[in-house]
C-alpha cells in the first residue's frame, strides 16, 4: 500500500509540477490570470498534501490552521514575486543600500511566514503515526526537488538567453 501510495504520489508530483513552472508571455496573461493559475496551484497542492497524509477525524480538525498557513504563503510568495517583477521594470536607478535593504525586508517576510508555516504544523504533526510522518516526508523531498530542479532550469534558460543576445 505505502509503495502505492508513493508511486501515486510521484506521478502526481511529476504531472502537475510542471504547470506550475509553465512561464506564459506577459503580453498574453493579465494579473488577474497568473493570480488564478497560483490559487489553483496552491489548492492543488493543499489537496494532495491532505491526501497524502489521509488523515484520521481527530487529525481533520487540526488541518484548517495548517491550509489557512499554507495559502498565505503561497499568496505572500506571489506579492513577493510581482512586486519584484514591478522593481525589474523600473527604469529609475536604484543603489545597493536599497537593492540590500529591499533584499533584508523580503528576507525576513519570508522567515515570518515561514514561522508560522511551521507552527500551524505542529499539533498536526505531533498527532501523524509513523507512516504519515514518512508519505510526509516523502512528499516534502518530492517538492524540494522539483523546485530545485525548476530552479536551475531557469537558471540556465536564462544563461541561454544571455548567450543568444
């Protein structure tokens, strides 16, 4: 059953990932549809995670803080990245003093979701039996990966695009 459950995992890991990292061009996607596209991605992800977990009725009430943790990461991350994008379209110079400043700020917003990420997760955790513990970390690893390896896809898409000027 577990290898079940991991294979399935897998594919679906494998199948829905890259939507997730499909780049639409600007011209052709307003706000509106990218925003769209990242609250189904994060649902998607919400529902397999709980899948994944198949948690018992006394685990399902302590799972509300956990996706409620869960979305509003995954909406700071988009505020994060369209405001990014916005300041890469500045045409106004801007120092290192704020580029750092800006840089810190971003930083430690991310440690504070982060953090409360991770303690919406813990009753839920301390509560998993051995075997959600490990479809959990399975699952975690699974995600790490992708996002790793979308990582430096773009990385060297844009090396390409650096050449190819």
């Amino acid at each position: 059953m577990q290898k079940i459950m991991t294979a399935g995992l897998s594919a679906l890991f494998i199948s829905v990932s890259p939507l997730a990292y499909a780049q639409v061009p600007a011209a052709a996607a307003s706000m509106q549809d990218r925003t769209a596209d990242v609250k189904a991605f994060t649902e998607a992800r919400v529902e397999l995670v709980k899948l994944a977990l198949q948690l018992t009725p006394t685990q399902e009430k302590l799972w509300p803080p956990v996706e409620d943790a869960i979305r509003n990461r995954a909406n700071a991350r988009h505020v994060r990245l369209t405001a990014l994008a916005a300041r890469m379209n500045d045409e106004r110079e801007r120092s290192p003093i704020e580029i750092l400043r800006d840089r810190a700020d971003a930083l430690g917003q991310r440690s504070a979701n982060l953090r409360k990420l991770v303690d919406a997760w813990q009753p839920l955790y301390e509560t998993l039996d051995n075997r959600q513990k490990l479809r959990l970390r399975v699952a975690t690893v699974m995600v790490l990966r992708e996002m790793k390896d979308a990582v430096a896809s773009r990385f060297w898409e844009s090396e390409d695009e650096d050449e190819n000027e």
